[in-house]
C-alpha cells in the first residue's frame, strides 16, 4: 500500500473511530440516567 492510501485510509478510520467514541459517551450517559432513574448511582 503507498503512502497515499494509507493516509486517506488512516483518515476515514480516525473519522469513524471518532464518530463511535462520541456515540459511546451518548449511550454511556443514557445507560447512566436510566440507572439513577432506577434508583442506581453508577
């Protein structure tokens, strides 16, 4: 693999890789609320 499609494949994984770290603190706050709903402190 050159150089080039390395960089733009290393770019388009950090983008996604990004985009899943958000979705995780998401969900991570949701699991979080549900549980204090539920009488949990996590």
């Amino acid at each position: 693999m050159n150089r080039v499609l390395l960089m733009q494949k290393m770019a388009r994984l950090t983008g996604q890789l990004k985009t899943q770290f958000e979705e995780s603190d998401r969900l991570e706050g949701e699991i979080n609320k549900n549980l204090a709903g539920l009488g949990y402190d996590v």
